[in-house]
C-alpha cells in the first residue's frame, strides 16, 4: 500500500504517517497539490491519497481525472466539522478522517482499499480450480492471459496474482486499454517528454515506468491498435521503452498480465491482433467461468454484497428469502458478478420486510419476460407517485409498466444519494449521462425531480 499524503494536515502529519506505516504502507509527503501532481506524473505512484480538507480537492480530483491517474481520495480535517465532510465528500473524496487521526479508523479505511483490491469471494469447485492453478503460477515470472466475459472478476484475479507473487512489495499497476483514447494510449504506457504533442505540458512517467519492480496489468488488451501492439512487442522482448518524443531507451523490469473478453486467436484470424503479441502473453492463462457456470458462488457472493450496501447505506442487513435465491439461480447473468453486484445494491434500497423477496430483486431482464407472459397487464394504469406517498414503497411490480418501474427506481436512488448524480449513477450501473437524460424527461414530464440543493447540509 502506497499512501500519499497532501497537506499539513492540520500539523497531525507525523501521527497519521506513523499509523499508516505501522499498518504496513508506505508513506510519501507533498505540501500542494501541485507537487502532489508532480509526483505522480514523475512515477512515484499512490495506492491512496490523503488530502488535507482545507486544500482544493475538487481541482485535485479533477486533475486526477483529466490525466486518468485512478487514485481514491480521502479528505482529513478538524474533527467532526460536518461542513468541511461535506464539502470534500462533494468534491468526490472517498470518505472522511477527523483529526487527529483515529488509528483503528485509518487502519480501517487502509484495509478497505486493499481487501477491495484482491478479494475473491467463491464456494464453487470450478472457481476454486481456477484459483488453485493462479497460486501455483503466481510467483513465477510468466506472462499471465486472464480471459472470460465481461464482469467476472478479471482485474480482481490478476491482483490475487500479483499479492502471492515475489512482486508483491512492488507496484501493481492497471491500464485499461478500452478505456483511453488510441492516440493517449502510447503516452499512457511508455510516457512523454515536456512538449512531445500538443498538451505536453511537462514531462510524464508511463505506466511501464511505474510499475519497474513491480507487476503491469494491461485490461482488454484486445481493444489495442495494431500499431501500439508492436510497440509494446519490443518492449516485452526487450525489456526498455522509449518515451513518446525521448530519444534515449529506458530499461524496465516487470511481470507482465494482460485481460481480455475476447477470443484472442479469433482476434488473430481477423488480422486485429498480432500472433506473435498472443504467443509472448499466452504463457500462461487463467480462464476466468461465467457466473452461469460457478452455481454454488451464487448465494455466497449474494450475500456478500448485501452486506456490503447494507453498510454503505446504513441499513440492517436483511437475508435472502427462499423464493429469492430460487429466483437468483433460476437467471442467466450475462452481467456475471458485476451483474449480480448491482442487483443485490437495489435489493437492498428496494426491500421491504425482513427478507429480501423476489420483488425486491429486479433482474436485467425478468420485467421484460413479465411483459412478455403478460401483455395484458400492461394496459394498466399506474397512478402517479404523489409527494406524500413514501418513493421507497414498492410492495408489487408485477403488472407495472417497465418504464413506470425505471422511473420509481431512479428518483428513489437519486433521493437515497441526497441529490448527487454521480453516486446515484454508480448505484444504478449507469453513466451519468444517461442519468440526466431520464431525469431531465422526468422533469418535462412534470415528475418532481430532487436537486442537490435541496439537502441540508446537516443531513450529511
């Protein structure tokens, strides 16, 4: 754990440091933001930031994102000033640490990022022959290929991987390829000299360069550009980079994992993926089972997450009703984990008595299969929501209209989340985008739509 901390911290940096380091992290300091974004940029990476509440975490996290460094931010201030909690939760700060600092809470929030990092949650045997073979490769220094469909655990594999290898001091490093730009791409691998390209402002450390000693991880390798992959050819085979607009070699040592959710030798056939680029990631591969295929995970995992938004949302943990996990194994989860994860989240905002029913769980395709069996009941009239009525009333869905159901679903979360769009987009597994879009309609349509400024600050 690599802990970045930004600020005086109200003169409580010794203290925090040393219960950082007693719980194993490493500790790195900067005055500003600017020298915090200067270290970042030069390869001093971080696991976790934390910033001092009175600095300007907004432009920090906005900085943070405009240069796609993925590092959780976490606000410290004088003790429980609820007005500076709020103000660092708004500017998109992972949580909050009065000072001086509480050890058992940052031990806490510490164990939190690293438990969510590696943390592989099974009971079925096919998974667990998957993890087997990963825990005898591990402390190899073998290429690693993860594949499987979308949601079922890749990234979280390749950092099992990488906490029972000989690496697991060293940096992990994640790039996900379908996520930036192909003309970014390069610059975000092997770096930049100040003035490569327009927008180069100062020199920047790629990721090949961060992660030296340490482990890369290149996610959905299969959406790279065929160009860059005999960039990064070279690189595998030579261990140096070049940065983009540099001239001299730079000699790297990593262990190397890749993801992918495709078929990579089909990829091969089709001319979109170098077969010699297959042949150095494919020493070893780790097929990750569709959720489909690891029934028995499917009531553990459940659980697990309901626990888990329990917590977040403040509310007891409720169980799972017979006819529930019945209506659970009966899906096929296209979605696998990711899937399940985001129904259970509902499930808990949605429940009602003391188990999780079956009308709590809203399945990505259940409605439409009611519809289908049932044309006739959607011809019924849904009354409108009124304001005194409680939103979170959801005693029957059968014979709701889908979109009546959307509707319902969303403003609830939007409400549960005090106004703010972007934690209610992440609950709902939508972009914040599409969110605005549906609460926009609403609005039009004469819907009450909460707004962020209707919240006092106190209910935070």
């Amino acid at each position: 754990m690599r802990l970045l901390i930004i600020g005086s911290l109200n003169g409580q940096i010794g203290a925090a440091s040393q219960i950082a380091i007693a719980r194993g992290a490493t500790v790195s300091h900067t005055e500003d933001i600017e020298s915090a974004m200067q270290t970042l940029r030069s390869g001093q990476g971080a696991d976790m930031i934390m910033a001092d509440a009175s600095l300007d975490i907004a432009t920090l996290i906005s900085g943070l994102t405009l240069e796609r460094i993925n590092v959780p931010v976490v606000g410290c201030g004088i003790g429980n000033d609820a007005s500076e909690a709020v103000r660092a939760i708004k500017a998109g700060a992972k949580e909050y640490i009065p000072l001086p600092p509480d050890a058992e809470l940052i031990a806490a929030v510490l164990e939190a990022v690293t438990e969510e990092s590696t943390e592989i949650i099974y009971r079925d045997p096919k998974m667990s022959e998957v993890l087997k073979l990963a825990a005898q490769v591990a402390p190899s220094e073998a290429s690693i290929l993860v594949t499987g469909e979308s949601g079922t655990g890749k990234e979280l594999m390749a950092r099992l991987v990488h906490q029972k290898s000989r690496r697991a001091k060293k940096s992990f490093i994640s790039v996900n390829c379908a996520a930036i730009p192909e003309n970014l791409l390069e610059s975000e691998l092997f770096g930049h000299e100040k003035g490569a390209f327009t927008g180069a402002i100062a020199r920047r450390v790629g990721k090949f360069e961060e992660a030296n000693g340490g482990t890369l991880l290149l996610d959905e390798i299969s959406e790279m550009d065929p160009r860059l992959q005999a960039k990064l050819l070279r690189a595998i085979q030579e261990r140096e980079i070049d940065r983009v607009g540099g001239g001299d070699p730079i000699q790297v040592d990593i262990r190397l994992i890749a993801t992918s959710n495709r078929n990579l030798e089909d990829e091969v056939r089709k001319g979109t993926f170098r077969e010699d680029l297959l042949f150095r990631l494919n020493v070893i591969s780790l097929a990750m089972p569709p959720l489909r295929e690891r029934p028995l995970d499917i009531e553990i995992l459940s659980k697990h997450f309901l626990k888990k938004y329990a917590e977040v949302n403040g509310v007891p943990f409720k169980p799972l009703s017979i006819d529930a996990k019945q209506k659970l194994s009966g899906h096929d989860w296209r979605g696998n984990v990711r899937e399940l994860e985001n129904t259970m989240h509902r499930a808990v905002l949605l429940a009602q008595g003391e188990e999780i029913d079956p009308q709590a769980i809203i399945l990505s395709n259940s409605i439409r299969d009611e519809q289908a069996a049932a044309p006739d009941a959607q011809s019924e009239s849904v009354e409108p929501v009124s304001d005194g009525e409680t939103r979170t009333d959801v005693r029957s869905l059968v014979g709701r209209k889908m979109s009546d159901v959307e509707r319902d679903l969303i403003i609830d979360t939007v409400y549960h989340c005090l106004g703010n769009r972007t934690h209610a987009a992440n609950i709902l597994g939508i972009s914040i985008r599409t969110l605005r879009n549906k609460l926009k309609q609403y609005s039009q349509s004469g819907v009450s739509v909460p707004m962020p400024n209707e919240f006092d600050r106190a209910q935070l």
